[in-house]
C-alpha cells in the first residue's frame, strides 16, 4: 500500500491514492493516510469521524468556503494498480477511482496542505460512503454530528465535471402508480380485469407530459418524467390483478420535493401513487459573493447539474453549492476509468487561483 506524500507531484500523488484500494466501507487505509498527511499541515485544524474527515483553517477571516470530496469507490474490476498512460495526444491515468473522484481527492489534499494563507477561511471535508445508501453517507453523519464544522458561505464538491463548473443539481423523486384488477385464467380473460393492460392510461399521462425547463440562478435546468421500472402478474396464464409502474421525475431546484410531489400525485390523481424515494435539488447560488469569485478565478464554462449529488446536502443546510471536479463524469464506475492529466491541473489551478488570488 502506498505511503501518501504531499511533496510528490499531483500525477503520481493521483495514482498512489488510486492504489490504496478503498471500496465503499473499506475506506479506513486510506483515511488513516490522509489523516495522517493532514494532521502535519499547522494550520490545519483535523476532526475525524469514523472514516471521514474534517480540516479547517481558523485565520479570522470574513467568511468561510468549504471543499468536498469522498473518499470511496464502486468495486474493483480489474482495474487496479492505477497507472499512467499515452491516449493520442494526451496522459491520462487509468483505474479504479481516477475519475469517480480520487483525482478530486488528490487536487484538495494537495491544496489543503500547501495553501496555509488562503484568502478564505476553508473548511476540508473528506468523507466515507458516498456510493451507497444514503443512510450510510460520510457527509450525511457529519451534518448530524458535527453540523457547526460544515457551515460556510459557500462549497465545492470535486465531483468529475471535466474540468468545467455545474451548479447546483436537479431533485429526484421517485413513485410507484399502481393499478388494480381482477385474476381470472387467461384462457378466460373476460372473467377478470387485466391490471398491466390499465397502466396504459398512466403510461399515456407519461408521454403526453411535456417537461419544463427551468431557470434558476441563471442556469437552465432540464427537468425529466419517466417510467423507470414496471412490475405485475404472477404466472403466464393468469390475468394479473396488480400492476405497478415505477415513475422517476428529476426536478428542478426551484422547487421542494414536497411540491414536487404534490404535482406528480395531481397528474396521476386518478391512481394509486406511492412515493418511495425523494431527494432535494440544490439552487447554486451564484449570485454569492464568494460564487462569483469562484467563477473569475477558475474561468470555467458553467452549466446546471441535472443529476443528484451531494451539492443538495449542502443546499439542505443553506450553503449553496457546485460541482467541479477532474474526469469525465460519463466514465464514473467504468471499467476503463481514466482521468486526462489536464483535468487534474485545470481544477488544481483553478482552485488554487479562487482561494489565493
């Protein structure tokens, strides 16, 4: 297992944190590195929390940001050691985590330890469990714990964007409408009622829906309904006498989850609709003094999320929040994982300049 060191340039400290293998639950060998990296910064002040971690500065100054990232992959597939390689005109690293997001993990470690007078007070925050239940999220449990030590006026999550900034991120709500009817043999289908055969009218409410797009602090946020899974019957020649139909809407931030619910439950008023899972988008809050410094400094194109990420956590606690990571965010959990080495310099650089310059 690698030892981490800081003073080893951010290529290969990406590839030995990449090889200190840390699938969801596993993450202690590499929190106990990072710890112990951390823990030799003076002006860092470090709170651990099972396998996450918490490093703030205390410089007194008139606001605070914070920086985020997990520490956690999907499994392993075969693609570990992580290692350097030549892609037509460009390096890049490939393995497990170089994109999903040990290349972001690399970019604030490094940071974190080098810039000991940023023009911000910074907050630090390496967590455990982002890749499964949500119950179990590293972020999650600090909020709970230590909900002062994550307070700032503004975040990034280095979740991979390619280098670029998506603001904020999109609401997730999912339900089940189900239909009912009558078992009877399919030999004799008039002696019943066809349960699959009544999701038709909630399927047509679902392509007739046209979905909005939404404008939110500047950014166009594409919201989408869709039929996402479809259960029903319980042998081959029985007419079923339940149906159910998975719906997933992705809503824009300006909206609750609970208005989001009033709104599917008014389109499929006509059945049964139970809500099974929910999630809060995220409003990016550009307009933040803090945003806006961000913005010049890293001089990315800005795009909204329409994905779910751990921005909406931040949100929930009234610190609006971003996305801006290394890797292509299309190659999270593929086999073929690599990040471009110039991502990696692009988002160091651009952080380096917001908390500096």
């Amino acid at each position: 297992m690698p030892t981490l060191d800081i003073t080893k340039t951010l290529v290969e400290l990406t590839i030995d944190i990449c090889n200190i293998e840390s699938v969801s639950s596993n993450e202690k060998a590499l929190a106990d590195e990072v710890e112990r990296v951390l823990a030799g910064a003076s002006h860092l002040n470090v709170v651990r929390d099972g396998n996450a971690l918490v490093a703030s500065t205390s410089l007194g100054r008139d606001s605070r940001v914070l920086i985020a990232g997990h520490l956690d992959t999907v499994p392993v597939a075969g693609n570990l050691p992580a290692e350097l390689h030549h892609f037509e005109r460009e390096q890049v690293i490939v393995g497990r985590g170089t994109v999903d997001m040990k290349g972001g993990i690399a970019v604030m470690l490094k940071l974190a330890v080098e810039i000991v007078e940023p023009k911000f007070d910074v907050t630090w925050i390496f967590y455990d469990n982002e890749e499964v239940a949500s119950e179990l999220n590293g972020l999650g449990r600090l909020a709970k714990n230590y909900p002062n030590l994550i307070q700032g006026e503004f975040a990034v999550l280095c979740e991979p964007t390619s280098a670029l900034v998506e603001g904020g991120c999109n609401g997730t709500l999912r339900v089940e409408v189900s239909t009912k009817g009558v078992k009877a043999h399919s030999a004799r289908p008039w002696m019943g009622q066809n349960a699959i055969h009544e999701l038709l009218k909630p399927l047509e409410i679902l392509n007739n829906f046209q979905p909005e797009t939404v404008n939110v602090d500047g950014l166009d946020y594409r919201e989408s309904l869709n039929a996402v899974w479809v259960t029903g019957g319980i042998a081959t020649n029985v007419i079923p006498d339940n149906a159910v139909l998975t719906v997933n809407y992705r809503f824009a931030p300006d909206k609750t989850a609970a208005e989001a619910i009033v709104k599917i439950e008014t389109l499929f008023q006509d059945f049964n609709v139970k809500v099974t899972d929910q999630a809060e988008g995220a409003r990016p809050g550009l307009d933040r003094d803090a945003a806006i410094q961000f913005l010049a400094a890293t001089g990315a194109k800005v795009g909204p999320k329409y994905g779910w990420t751990d921005v909406a956590r931040f949100s929930a606690m009234g610190v609006p929040a971003v996305n801006y990571g290394p890797g292509d965010p299309s190659l999270a959990h593929a086999d073929n994982e690599n990040v471009p080495v110039g991502h990696l310099f692009d988002v160091e650089a651009g952080l380096r300049g917001w908390l500096t310059l």
